[in-house]
C-alpha cells in the first residue's frame, strides 16, 4: 500500500504522546527541584552567600528558558500537520523535548555552586 505525498498518515501523534508523557512530568519535577535549591544556602553569609545568589540567579533563568523551549518543542510536535513529509520533523521535534528537559537541569546543576 503505498502512501501518496500531503495524505494523513494515522500513527504520527505517537511520537509528540510519547514525548508529551515524559517532558511534562520531568520540567515539573526538575523546576521544583531547582526553586528548592537556594535552600541549599540557607546557613551562607556574606561573600559566599553573594556568590550563592549571583550565579543560582543566573542558572534558574536559564533552566526557565530551557523549560519554556521544550514547551515550544512539545508545541510544534504537536502543531505540525499530520502528513507524511512532516513524520520525521515531528518526531525529531518530539525528541529535542525531553532532551532539552535533561540538558537545562545538567546546565542548572553546573552552574549552581554547592555551598559548604
């Protein structure tokens, strides 16, 4: 059975399920965990308490955007038309999203300095 190009093609929301399954619940967790995270100094003072905040201050808002563009990525697996030139666009974008969820936490735990 052969698919002629621009048809509907029924097994493409698969990939966007499945990455919607596992981004979500990931980019939770990972945002609670990082809002508790300044917890983490809570007994600092002073310059390393500065330190502390300059750089938690700086990666949060990274793992923000992070979040948000695995939000967008989960969007457009979604938004892509359901036709058989767009399968692998929308499973390429259905992928980068739960990555983009474990690289902004990698990055956020990089740049978060442990306190003493």
């Amino acid at each position: 059975m052969s698919i002629t190009q621009g048809t509907s093609v029924r097994v493409t929301w698969l990939g966007p399920l499945i990455a919607t399954v596992v981004t979500l619940p990931a980019a939770f967790f990972v945002y609670i965990i990082g809002s508790l995270t300044p917890m983490a100094c809570d007994s600092c003072n002073g310059a390393e308490a500065e330190h502390f905040t300059r750089r938690f201050d700086t990666a949060f808002t990274l793992l923000q955007v992070g979040l948000l563009a695995s939000l967008v990525l989960l969007i457009v697996s979604w938004g892509l038309p359901q036709t058989e030139e767009n399968v692998a666009r929308r499973a390429v974008f259905a992928v980068l999203a739960p990555c983009t969820v474990a690289f902004s936490f990698l990055l956020f735990t990089g740049m978060v300095p442990s306190p003493n």
